[in-house]
C-alpha cells in the first residue's frame, strides 16, 4: 500500500457515462481517488451517497472526487445512475490501478480467502505526490472526514483525540 510522499501512480481508466479519464488531464491539481469494493452492496453505496452529498464542498475547494472499484464501467452507470452519483466512478476490472496503489489485496471471510479491493482514500496533491491516505475508512461518515480535512477544519472531538496520540 502507497503511503503519504509517494508518486501517485499514473491512469487511464474508462469511467461511468462512456468517458474516459486520464491522470496527466489533472497535472498540477489535487484530486482525490476512493476505492471502494463493489458497486451497490450497502457499505459502498452509503459511501458514494456521501460523497454525492458533500460535492458541492469538493467543488468549492476545487478537487475533483473519483470513486474507483474492479466493476466494469457498466456497473458503474447503473450504480450512478440509480444514486444519482455526481462525480466519476472508474472502472478498472484488469486491477491495474487497484494494484499499482496496492489496495487488491487478499481478503478473507467465514475462513474463506479471496482477493477485493481494501476501502480506503488516496489525496493527490498538486506536486503528483500522495498528500494523504485514509485507511480502514467508514463509509457513513468518511466523505466528511475527507472534507473535514480539505477545508482545514477538523471536528474538536476528533482533533482532541489526534492531539492525545
């Protein structure tokens, strides 16, 4: 897994809505990339209606949202259209960007070993570096985590809790 400092790994991926996204279109911008497991299972979907809800803040502070999962780009307008999704899903079924930020990753579940992808939240900084990584992220309350941070403002509980460790 990529960590704060780090080049962020270059892409190309088809997107929901037949588009297409490509990393060297955002040179000099910070984005962010979320990766998420699969299209429409309760966690993800609370996760991307999240974000949907806080874009209007993302836009203010001028840094694009892209959700990135292994569904093919099909999926992913299903899922965008049924949520009402506002900003890119990318589709990457070869698992070519997934692994280059090393988020697909052996899982297991009920002593059953398969491979998915980790839920977790990359920001890109303007440099092409990796400004921030959010791990083991909860889906209901992350999108205002990311924004909490991007806007400089961090709830007091929660800067409390950071000061103390």
């Amino acid at each position: 897994m990529l960590k704060a400092g780090d080049a962020a790994p270059s892409f190309k991926l088809a997107a929901d809505g037949g588009r297409s996204f490509d990393s060297s279109s955002l040179k000099g911008r910070r984005y962010l990339l979320y990766f998420y497991p699969k299209d429409n299972t309760p966690g993800c979907t609370r996760e991307a209606c999240g974000f949907r809800d806080a874009m209007p803040a993302f836009d203010r502070l001028g840094v694009p949202v892209f959700g990135v999962s292994a569904d093919k780009a099909a999926a992913h307008d299903r899922f965008a259209l049924k949520h009402g999704l506002n900003f890119p899903l990318l589709a990457d079924p070869d698992h070519e960007l997934l692994e280059a930020y090393g988020v697909w990753v052996e899982k297991s579940l009920y002593g059953r070993k398969y491979f998915g992808v980790l839920r977790c939240t990359y920001l890109i900084g303007s440099d092409g570096n990796i400004e921030k990584v959010w791990e083991k992220v909860s889906p209901d309350a992350h999108a205002a985590e990311v924004r909490d941070y991007l806007a400089g403002t961090v709830p007091k509980a929660k800067a409390k809790k950071v000061a103390a460790r």
